[in-house]
C-alpha cells in the first residue's frame, strides 16, 4: 500500500510529529510512505528514516501574503500529484486551515483520514474529532494517528544527522576561536515571528553572564533569515563567541548541537531540535502560543514563560499599545538561573 502523509507545515511541527512517523512504520513496515512537506523541512525529511519518499511541496493557503487565486492553484497541483500516486491511505495532521482536508478528501485514496472541520472535511472518510485545547502537539499528532488504529510505543523525539554533517559543522567554525575541552553553550538568537523573539541586548547580557558562569564556548547560531539579528547580538558582547549564524544547515547544527552542554532558544524549529537531540534547552517562549500545546517537547526542557492577558495571541507582531511585551519581561538574570540549575543537572 501507498500511505501519503500531508505533513505541509514547519520545522518545529515536524519535529514533533517524529514519534508518529515511527508508530506508522513500526505498524506497517513493509508499505510504502511517501512525506509531502514544505522545502524548508525537506531535508530532514529526507534523513528520516520511516519514509520512503520525500515529495516536497509549499502550500501556499498558509501565507496570508498570498492572494487566494494562488492559495487554490497550489492545493490543485498538490491534489494532481496525490491522485497521479493512486495512494491506498492518505493521512493530513493538519487541523488549522480547511483548505487540507479538501487536499486528502480530493487525494483519489481509499482511506482519507484528517481532523473534522466540518464541511471542508466533508471528502474525508475517516474524520476524527479534534483534539482538546491543552492536549500537546505530539500527543495530538499520536491522536490522529490512534484514532485511525496505530498506537505508538514511544513518545520520544527524533531528528537525524550522519558523521559527515557533525565533521562540515565543526570545520565551519574557526580553530583559533575554540578551546581544547572546553564546554559548549548553543545560543539560538532566531525565532519566525517578531512577537516571539527575546531582546537582542539581553541575549548579549546573557551571553556575558554565561561565559562567566561556565568558561564555556558559546556558539551564537541562527538561521540565513537570522544573520542581521547575530550580528546585533554579537555587537552588544565584549567577551568571545562564535557567530555560527547562516552557516549551518539544520543537520548540521543538530550535530554541533549534541556536542553542547546547554541550548538556549525562542520559540522557534532550532529550539525543537535540540529538544530532539536531547540537550538540555532553556526555552525561552512567548505568549503568541498555547505553550502548553507548542512547548519544546522532552524530560530536559525548561520552559520560560509569561501568561498575560492577550496570551495566546496569535501575532505576527506584539499589538500592545501599552509598552508591555511579553518577551522583554523575561529577565536575563532568571534565564541564567535555568541554566546554571540545567548545567548542574546534565
């Protein structure tokens, strides 16, 4: 059989769904499992290895930036490519945008499983209630999927990198900047919105009092979109650092990341991966999410928060008109504390 999993959002989604990629193979290991996911996912997707097949795909009904005439082009061409594969089991984890279950219910599979949405799910065979506002997204995730009849043994995250991504990461770092056996601090500055990112002089205030704290190297990472934002970072640090920012790829800074004693981060994919490599994380999260649905998921995670009244927003960019923003509430002097109470208890 042909399963096709609709798994069209981001980074920090797919990591989450990880432990039901592994239940799904677990429970049918000898079918054939083809991911569609976005371009920026694809090459993690293409290190799992619960999938048979990568099929890369931008929905564009998820930018609002987009007129509505593309957002139905781009389900069309999806649903083309679903039904030229002829699947027996298309899956959406997806319960954010109706424009998905129209994509599986139109996919041509025998089995059309999604979350019910009312009359856009209305093409769906398999509709499946959706789940309580405090469940978190991997318990979500593993709800579709036992709804459907596949348990999960493990709730445990998953991300995949090979000796070649640790080997490129670590020779784009400069030699004369490390210290032979001295620890490491990752220090993600990057985040997808401006509501969710932490003030860039506080991250360098920070890195001061970690580099106090622990004589370790601190690895200031971030993605291509967060290069301007490290290098502000870096401008307020008078202490050394090493700007890895926009010269990793995601495998690559999952490797560099396991050699790390602690990852601090927003509420961002990064952050989701080193939860998934198993470090300790500092998270330090907005008010735009639930975050008991979207924290940074495992037994090492420290969560810092604030719950104001706006909590969830759901912004693009904090709206408040009163000098209140959630994240410039979160002091550099309690997030040290976290990591020394993490550094401590590794």
């Amino acid at each position: 059989m042909e399963i096709v999993l609709l798994r069209l959002d981001r980074i920090g989604d797919f990591i989450l769904g990880s432990p039901s990629y592994r239940a799904l193979r677990q429970a049918y290991p000898t079918d054939r499992i083809t991911a569609v996911v976005p371009s920026d996912v694809a090459e993690l997707a293409n290190a799992c290895p619960y999938f048979d097949a990568v099929h890369i795909h931008d929905a564009l009904w998820l930018l609002s930036h987009r007129r509505p005439a593309e957002w139905w082009m781009s389900a069309w061409r999806l649903i083309r490519f679903l039904r030229s594969k002829k699947p027996g089991w298309v899956l959406d984890f997806r319960y954010q945008n109706r424009l998905d279950p129209i994509v599986a219910g139109l996919s041509g599979a025998k089995r059309r499983t999604g979350y019910d949405l009312g009359l856009a799910s209305l093409f769906l065979n398999e509709r499946v209630e959706r789940p309580g506002p405090q469940l978190h997204q991997v318990e979500r995730n593993l709800y579709l999927l036992r709804s459907a009849g596949v348990a999960a043994e493990s709730c445990e995250l998953e991300v995949w990198w090979d000796g070649h991504d640790r080997t490129t990461a670590e020779e784009r770092m400069p030699t004369d900047a490390l210290r032979p056996g001295a620890p490491r601090i990752a220090v993600h500055v990057g985040a997808g919105l401006p509501a969710k990112r932490w003030p860039e002089k506080r991250f360098g205030a920070l890195i001061h009092e970690l580099r106090a704290l622990t004589q370790a190297d601190i690895l200031v990472m971030g993605g291509e979109k967060d290069v301007a934002v490290a290098a502000a970072v870096v401008n307020h640090v008078e202490c050394p650092v090493i700007n890895l920012a926009g010269k990793l790829s995601l495998r690559q800074m999952a490797a560099l990341v396991g050699s790390c004693q602690v990852f601090i981060g927003c509420d961002s994919g990064a952050t989701h991966v080193a939860a998934a490599v198993g470090v300790p994380v500092v998270s330090l999260f907005s008010a735009a999410n639930r975050v008991e649905v979207w924290r940074p998921w495992g037994p090492k995670v420290t969560v810092i928060t604030r719950h104001p009244t706006c909590s969830p927003c759901h912004s693009f960019q904090c709206t408040r008109n009163d000098g209140y923003f959630c994240m410039a509430d979160i002091a550099v002097d309690e997030v040290a504390a976290a990591v020394r109470t993490a550094w401590t208890e590794r």
